[in-house]
C-alpha cells in the first residue's frame, strides 16, 4: 500500500500539489442506495410526493454537489468539471433507490470524491425529500465503482477490492 498523500512528512495536513502532473481525461462513477417503506418507493416511482418529482431535485442535489466538492471536503481541488450525470433505479424487489453519480474532468487530479459526493448528497436529498412519510429510510452502499485516467490508470471495483 502507498503512503497517504494528504499527509505530510510529520503527519500534518497537507493540499496535494498538483502543479507537476499532465492533464488527462479523468472519470469516475460511484453508488449510493436507499431503502424505504414500500409505499415510499410507490410515493417516487408514481410522483405522488406532495414536495414534488423527489428523483429530480435529487439529480439537480447531485449535480450540485459535484459541483461544490472542494468546498465541502477540506484538502480537495476544485475542478472545472466537464460533466456530472446523475441516475436513478427504483428497485422494487429490495424497495430501495439505488443512486449512481458520473463525473469527467480533463485535469491534473481525480474526480473520484465529486461523485461520491454526488452520489451521497442525491441520496440525502431524497431522505429529505421523503422523511415525512418514511424517517426509517436507510443510505448505504456508498462507494467508488470506477475510475479511469491519470497516473494510476483504470480501476474497477471487484478487480481490485
């Protein structure tokens, strides 16, 4: 395993610098779920929520989150982002909403923490959304499914877990 980055030689912390490394196309996709009440997952999938279409206000959450990352996470760069796609899968054999956020950058650094955050500030947002009528709903299965670019190359979650 590698050192940490953002720690320094006294364990301080530390932005990584950047400055030398190319610029690539960088990818990254990750997962979020939420499980709910059946009536909960009917609530969303037949849009009758009194608040509204909870799916989409959760993709525009998504996105910006995506958006606001480096703001959030306190040793990120922020990144001119060349897209953030945000899906939704109703399951209703596990009733559970399973999120996945898409980031791409052509830049210096990874947009793997973009779309966990997108993934995850989507599925606050439906919680948000739906408390109301559901406060047991459960997020889980947060995680990095992909990357792609930069020095590193190419991971796939279950190639190298």
């Amino acid at each position: 395993m590698s050192q940490l980055t953002h720690l320094d030689e006294t364990g301080a912390a530390r932005m990584v610098d950047v400055g030398d490394k190319a610029v690539s196309q960088r990818v990254a996709v990750a997962s979020a779920s939420i499980s709910m009440q059946p009536e909960t997952l009917r609530l969303l999938r037949e849009g009758g929520h009194k608040k509204g279409d909870v799916i989409a206000v959760a993709r525009v959450a998504g996105i910006q989150a995506a958006k606001k990352c480096s703001d959030l996470i306190p040793l990120c760069h922020p990144l001119m982002l060349n897209s953030v796609d945000v899906s939704f899968d109703l399951n209703t054999e596990e009733n559970r909403v399973e999120i996945q956020a898409r980031c791409k950058v052509d830049g210096k650094t990874g947009v793997e923490m973009e779309a966990l955050t997108a993934a995850s500030v989507a599925a606050l947002t439906v919680y948000d959304m739906c408390k109301a009528v559901d406060r047991g709903m459960e997020i889980s299965r947060i995680g990095l499914l992909e990357k792609q670019g930069g020095k590193s190359g190419h991971w796939l979650r279950g190639e190298h877990d």
